[in-house]
C-alpha cells in the first residue's frame, strides 16, 4: 500500500520482540558496607564491549519488593514500577565523586538524588531478618550516563544472609545473562513516496506495543528511522546492534502527542531525513524512553511506491 497523502497510519503491530533475563545471585553479608566491584566487566549484558573505567557514570543500588523469580518476570515483561521499591528512589552513586577511573565503590557512599543519608538508615534496608530472598531482590546496576536508571549496562543481584562474612558484590560479565527473539522478516511493507522528507506517522489507533502490552498513550518519547545494507531476517540476528550497524540514522524527540512529523528526524550532525529509496532496508520505530526495556515499541519497514 502506498499512502498518497504521505500519511502513515499505525494501527497494528506485526513486528514483535521477546526477551529473557536471568539474574544469579551472590550471598553477602546483612547490614554491612558492602564494596561494589565494575573492574572485571568487558561486556554490557547485550554483548556490547565496555570499558569499566571510561563508559560507566552512576551505580544503582535497588531493593524490590519482590522475589527474584517475580522480579526477572516483571523485568522481562517491562511491567516493574516504583510502588514494587523497598526503598524509592534507590540509592545511587554519581562516579564522577569517585574520581577518574574508578572501579570500585561502597554502599555507605551511596546518596538519594545526592542526598548523603547515614549508614544507620541504609542498613534498616539491607536487614536479613526482614529482607529474605523469598520476599525481596537486591540489585547493583552500573550504568553509561547519570540519567538515574538509563542506559544500565549490568545488573548482578545479590541476597543478605546474616551468617555471611563477604562483603563484595562483584558485577561480571555473566551477571546478567539475555537472550531475546525479534520478528522483522514478516512485518507488512509500508509504502511512501521515495525522496519525500514530508512523511507523517500516526500512531493514534495502536492498542498493542511490540512487546505484547498496551500502547499507553503519552508513552512514546522518541522516533528512529535507520538505513540498513542488512534484510529484514539479517537484521533480527543484530536487532542489539541497530544503532552500530545503521548506514544512517535519524532522530526526533516525541514531546506529546502520537504523531512523527518526518522533517523533525535529524542525525547526529544535524542533517535532515531525506526521505527514502530502494537501497538496503529502511526501518522506523517508536521508543519509550521511560520504560526498562529499550526494544522500540513500534516498527515498520518503509519502502518507496509509485503514485
């Protein structure tokens, strides 16, 4: 189908990614300043190469009133929210008060929206006789960025135990372990006339995102459209390395509404889209930015038509 009026109608979602986290939790001590340690990570959970020293900003410190089972469950299905926090907002540690190159960290360190609290409130949080693994998950994340829960690189979960003596939680290469599957190969081609910036996406209609929830309104921050020399099929066995692999990519903010106007979507030089050809494989998708799964909600494949 090609849309003359260079209106794209979002009303269905052929395109679908599932994922799977799993966590393995370490036994520390109860009520203890526990050391964090970044040093030996060279990957982020996506596989992606990670300099601990130079690509990390902030430490995440989360209590969940959860068991870790329900936990991998919520994560998995983007469902976790701040009522599920033993402790909201969580501890967390700006890296820049660490020192250049860093690797290593202490909970007592550890503030509220940079708030330094005492090592006597933290420790009524990590109390063993209260926090069990059957009613609670502790978890580090380390993160790129100081945008309090974004972009988090791994995530390795811990228990309190009260007959423990270790006092290290160290984050590994495996401490969260991902394996996801996305379909691209059957989504419905989206014809638009080739060469035309002045394309429209409208996303009033949809009811379901690509990850099986509702489309909440409201929720979509941000639009891509990237340019690819890879298929459909070859691009779902590197949907975690879209952003890398792009021939070019296209950004706009969504501030409200439903709508992506195309001549908002610049690159990273601030180049304007160009509208499409018939090279490669041209695919746009809607983020939500403010959700913990980062797979787009929405995609399409666009392809130019004749009028």
């Amino acid at each position: 189908m090609c849309f003359g009026a260079n209106v794209v109608a979002a009303e269905k979602n052929d395109y679908s990614f599932s994922s799977t986290i799993t966590l393995a939790p370490v036994t520390v001590a109860s009520m203890s300043n526990l050391t964090f340690d970044w040093s030996g990570l060279t990957h982020d959970f996506e596989g992606h190469a990670l300099d601990p020293k130079t690509d990390l900003g902030m430490a995440i410190v989360m209590a969940w009133n959860l068991p870790l089972a329900d936990f991998e469950k919520d994560l998995n299905a983007d469902a976790l929210f701040t009522k599920d926090l033993i402790l909201s907002p969580p501890l967390s540690l700006d890296f820049t008060d660490l020192g250049a190159g860093a690797t290593t960290a202490h909970l007592y360190d550890f503030t509220i929206n940079g708030t330094a609290v005492t090592p006597a409130m933290i420790n009524q949080y990590f109390d063993a006789t209260m926090y069990t693994p059957a009613n609670a998950s502790f978890i580090v994340g380390v993160q790129t960025g100081t945008d309090l829960g974004r972009n988090l690189r791994m995530l390795q979960a811990f228990n309190l135990d009260t007959s423990s003596t270790s006092t290290t939680v160290a984050l590994k290469d495996d401490s969260t372990k991902l394996s996801y599957t996305a379909n691209l190969h059957e989504l419905t081609i989206t014809g638009v006339p080739g060469g035309t910036p002045a394309l429209t996406l409208d996303w009033s209609h949809m009811t379901t995102n690509g990850l099986g929830r509702a489309f909440t309104d409201g929720y979509v921050t941000s639009a891509v459209v990237g340019h690819y020399t890879q298929t459909p099929t070859q691009l779902e066995a590197q949907f975690l390395d879209l952003d890398s692999i792009a021939v070019a990519t296209y950004r706009a903010d969504i501030e409200s509404g439903s709508v992506l106007d195309f001549t908002t979507l610049k690159d990273a030089n601030g180049a304007m889209f160009p509208g499409i050809d018939n090279d490669g494989t041209w695919l746009v998708g809607l983020i939500c930015g403010n959700c913990r799964n980062p797979a787009p909600w929405y995609m399409t494949i666009l392809k130019p038509c004749s009028m």
